[in-house]
C-alpha cells in the first residue's frame, strides 16, 4: 500500500461541501480544509465570516436554477470538484404525524433532503469521470431506517430514499472511478437539531428538555449517552474521502453513538 501524507493528503483536491456554513457542514469543510483540500461552501444566503481559504458561493439548491448556477460557477472557476459532500438536508415540518403534513411539506421536504443531492451529482459527475476519479458522500441519517412518525416523517422517508440512491449511484460509477458512499448520524448537537427541539415543544406545549427527552426516547435512547459533535461526524468524513478509504464504496456508515439498537 502506498504511504500517505496524512496530515496534506487532499493537497490538490477541490470539493464542495453542500450546507457548509453552519454545523456538520462547516465541521465538515474545516476538517477537510486541515486534510489539503481547496474548499467550496454554499449556501442560500453568505454568513457573516467565512473561514480563512473558503471559496463561498451563494445558491438556492432546492431549485433546478440554483444547482444549475452553483454548478456553472464551479465549471468556470475551478473546472470541477475531486469531492462532493451532500450535506445540505433539513426537517422543517410540524410535529404531530402524517395528519398535519401538507403537500408543501412534503415537496419541500424532498427537494432538500433527495432531490438537491441527484441534481448536484448529476452536474458534477462528468467532471469526475472525465477524470477517473472522484468521491460523493451522501449525508443521510439513522431515521432513514429509525423513522420519528411524530416528527419527523416526511425527513426520514426522504432520507430513506437518499440511502437507496446512493447504493445505486454507486453500482453505476465505482467501476467508473467515482467512489460513493453514505454517512448515516443519529442525534448531533447542532444549531439545527436545538431549532427542531423548540418547534416540538412549542407543537406539543411542552418544555424544550420535555421534547428532547421524548425524541431520545423515540430513538430508544443513546448507548454512549450524548449527541455527536459536528466534529465527530467530520472526522469519519474526512477518512472516507481520503486515499486511505480508496476500496470503500457503495457502503452506509452509521455514526450514532449506539443508537440503532439491531445488528
């Protein structure tokens, strides 16, 4: 096996980390920028800082035209990218089941957390096999196989549905060179996840450690007794990426603490 430099070993490499401002995603991108790699972050709107050698570039991916301008972008100004995060997803429904779920939510719902990602994949894959190489982390989520009817429904199925077409994608392009793989996080302590906390009390009237408690308990609790922090979810990103990871493909890797209770 060739010897790596693992402290520069994404020098020379581009990627683009989808949802790259804020939590999972900006660990994601900090981690991967310490590895060597030329960062691209996006994002609906600019925060007010990005980090120090980000390439910041605002898009509405949810929409046809703003992943076909984020992807134009990245053709003119770096010909393409060695690695593509899809972390961008979110849950912004109602609690309360399937009977308060509108069509809206439902659409909304899909186009974050499914569609972005098969658009961005499709822009960006002729670059990768043009080139014979390349990496696609889909991060999806344990309720793709762990669903939350209550507050979650519409997020988990989409996440399901990103799973299984990420094993697809896979099939197709590892013979290609184009390695694929899924990243799958249970609970992670994020500005996000307290966001949907306070959503579900305020739904249930109950208070935001009330709905904490009943999520966790859902989830049939978390053996290592905590959330992830973004940064632990970032590391096993970063070895996926990696030349260390160059025979993992077509693989979901649960990041969880635990929490799924089944082998």
């Amino acid at each position: 096996m060739d010897q790596y430099n693992f402290n520069n070993e994404l020098s020379g490499k581009v990627a683009l980390v989808t949802g790259g401002t804020k939590g999972t995603g900006k660990a994601i991108a900090e981690r991967l920028s310490q590895a060597g790699a030329s960062v691209i972050v996006t994002a609906r709107n600019k925060p007010e800082s990005i980090a120090a050698g980000f390439k910041f570039i605002a898009a509405d991916l949810s929409s046809n035209e703003g992943t076909a301008y984020l992807i134009n972008e990245i053709d003119k100004q770096f010909g393409g990218v060695d690695i593509l995060i899809n972390n961008l997803g979110s849950s912004e429904t109602p609690g309360g089941g399937f009977g308060v779920l509108t069509d809206k939510h439902w659409e909304d719902t899909l186009q974050a957390n499914l569609l972005a990602p098969v658009r961005l994949d499709r822009g960006l894959i002729p670059y990768m096999m043009k080139i014979e190489k390349g990496c696609i982390i889909h991060i999806a989520s344990i309720q793709g196989s762990l669903p939350l009817y209550d507050s979650t429904m519409a997020y988990a199925a989409a996440k399901a549905a990103l799973i299984n077409y990420s094993k697809s994608l896979s099939n197709e392009f590892a013979p290609k060179g184009v390695r694929v793989l899924t990243v799958s996080p249970g609970w992670i302590r994020t500005s996000a996840a307290i966001r949907m906390m306070e959503r579900l009390a305020e739904s249930s009237g109950q208070s935001i450690e009330e709905a904490t408690q009943n999520v966790m308990a859902a989830l049939g609790g978390i053996p290592m007794g905590r959330p992830a922090e973004p940064e632990e979810v970032a590391e096993l990103v970063g070895f996926l990426v990696s030349p260390r990871a160059a025979y993992l493909s077509g693989t979901e890797y649960i990041i969880d603490g635990g929490t799924i209770p089944t082998i």
